[in-house]
C-alpha cells in the first residue's frame, strides 16, 4: 500500500469513527391517539425535546401511529416493533393491579400531582409487582377528575342510572357498576362514533378529551362530580433492549434528567392544560353545559367511592403490596406534589 493510500485510508477511517460517534439514536414512538391529541402534540413532543436536550442532540425520535391497536401496545414494544409506547392500563383487565391504586375516586389534586405521586408509589412499593415486566417503564401519568359527558341532560346521580355509558376499564368500570351504569368498551379512539351512532348515550372521560375526541359535538352535556368519579393511570414504556443498545452515557442522561419523575410530571401538567382549556372552550359554548353534582349526589357518591376504595386496596393486598399502606402513601405523595 503506497503512503497516498494509507494517508486516505486513515482519513477515511477517522470520518467514519467520528460519523458514528455523532450519529443519532433513533427511537420510534408508537401512538394510537389522534394526530392534535395531547399525547402527541403535548406529552411525546415534550418528551422528544427533553431526551435530546438531556443528551446533546444523542437521541432523536419518530412517531408513528397506527402500528397496532391501543391494548396491543406492549406486546408491540416487547416484539421490537417500537420503542417506545404509551398504555391506558383498562385496556387489559387482569394485566394490571397496582396501577388502579392511583384510579380510585376520592383524592385531592389535579394530574401534574396525582402523576407524580404515581410514579413515587410505584418506585417505592408497586415496582415490586412487576406488572410491565419485560420492558422499562420511563414515566406514569394520570388523567385529570373523569367526570360523566352524555348526549341528554343528567342533572343527578338518579340519572345515570341504567345510562349506556364508555367505560374504559380499570377503576372506571368498578365506579360504574356503583352508579348503575351500562357499561360499553371501546377503544377511546372509537368514542365519537359511538356517541354519534347512539350506541352509547355517555361516556367517562377527563374534561380535556372534549377538545381530544370532540366530545362538545357528541356529548353536549357534563355531569361533574368535584374530585371526580376516577382518573385513569397510563404508563408509557420503553423496550429494554433499546434502551441497553445505548451508550452508556446516554442511559445515565435519559436516567437521569428524563425518565421517572420528570416525565411524569410534565405529562401530568400537559393533561391539566388540556382539562382547562376544554372547560373554557365548554363554558363558553352556546349550546354546551356543565352541571355540578349536588351536595346530596356529592355526599352519596363518596359513600360508593368508599366502597370502591376498599375493593382496590383489598385487590392490590391480593396481589402481593400492602394496598393500605400504599394508598396511604399516594395520598400523602400527592399532597405534597400539589405544594399542600
């Protein structure tokens, strides 16, 4: 080989070294929700911001939706269809237990504290359950207060009662069979349809998905019990052989500034955004309404709340975690979470 050679094989060597040094991890994130829907716009926009913030530009990302259906999203991570993907834990009954714990009806605070208060009782005590075993969980959030929207006036609890009403499983379909409901599942990206059809007259959902799933033309009417009648825990997850074919520098940065609570938290602010701009978009529509429960419908509720409350501890104790001992906990987590 003359001297020429070497010297543009060496070069070409050190292009290609410095090439892979700076190239870009590509992580794809599977979505099943509406292109505008918060989680896309809000939550995986934010997240796909503060992964490359964290990591100087290491790590970038690609949505993409309609890989699989929403409860087939982690058995899509687990087959290395996608790297990242986001679970409503309803979706799969029997899957998931100690993620009804933050579900339950009756807590004080708005998303931002309830996610992350869940992502601090899940480090101390859920983890234990290993319930997304097989994948690496980077964040837990949890929607606002689920309240009750309908096509026809409910002014009471009396009024539910035999209402076909979208439950999306979890909590939501214990507190459904408190309150009467009939209850109908359907993937949340179905619900417009369902409601326009007339095969539901109701569904339950957090106030922001009246702008995510364009419940103002379907569902005129929101029946709103203070603190809510649930909210509904989500977990977004990532496939342990991707994040371990990362540099090491890169997991301790995503590990560190990113996952967890972060997240979390970020997540949780993006649903309380939703929630407020709904309510706005709702009061001030001519022909939308919002009815508060009654101090007689508020002090009924929380008596089926209760009953729900110890059916979930009771479950969670079940499955092998002190369900007391870890309510307790995520009410106090969320109490300090909400600065009180």
């Amino acid at each position: 080989m003359s001297k020429f050679t070497k010297i543009l094989s060496s070069a070409a060597f050190a292009v290609c070294t410095a090439t892979s040094a700076f190239a870009a991890d590509t992580i794809t994130i599977s979505t099943w929700l509406p292109p505008t829907h918060p989680v896309n716009t809000g939550m995986f926009a934010q997240l796909s911001e503060m992964m490359a913030e964290a990591t100087d530009g290491a790590v970038t990302t690609e949505l993409k939706s309609g890989l699989a259906s929403p409860p087939a999203q982690m058995d899509l991570v687990l087959d290395g269809a996608a790297d990242v993907a986001i679970l409503f834990h309803g979706y799969t009954p029997g899957r998931f237990v100690g993620t009804k714990l933050v579900e339950i009806p009756g807590y004080d605070g708005n998303a931002e504290a309830s996610s992350v208060a869940h992502w601090r009782v899940h480090e101390a005590m859920l983890a234990e359950l290993d319930e997304h075993r097989g994948v690496k969980v980077i964040a837990l959030t949890t929607h606002g207060p689920g309240q009750i929207h309908s096509n026809k006036e409910v002014s009471s609890l009396a009024d539910l009662n035999g209402l076909k009403t979208r439950l999306g499983g979890g909590v939501s379909a214990d507190v459904g069979a408190e309150l009467g409901l009939v209850g109908i599942q359907v993937p949340a990206p179905k619900v417009y349809e369902t409601l326009d059809s007339g095969a539901a007259d109701a569904v339950a959902m957090n106030l922001g998905e009246r702008i995510g799933f364009k419940l103002n033309e379907v569902a005129k009417n929101v029946y709103e019990m203070p603190g809510g009648f649930y909210r509904g825990s989500f977990s977004v997850i990532m496939s342990q052989e991707k994040f371990d074919s990362l540099p090491a520098d890169v997991q301790a940065a995503l590990d560190g500034e990113v996952f967890g609570e972060p997240a979390s938290r970020m997540m949780g602010a993006v649903w309380d955004a939703g929630d407020e701009a709904a309510r706005k978009m709702t009061m001030e529509a001519g022909d939308n309404k919002i009815v508060e429960a009654s101090a007689e419908d508020q002090a009924a509720f929380a008596a089926m709340a209760e009953k729900v409350r110890a059916k979930i501890i009771a479950e969670v104790t079940a499955a092998g975690v002190d369900g007391q001992a870890a309510y307790e906990m995520m009410v106090k987590e969320m109490a300090a979470a909400s600065g009180s």
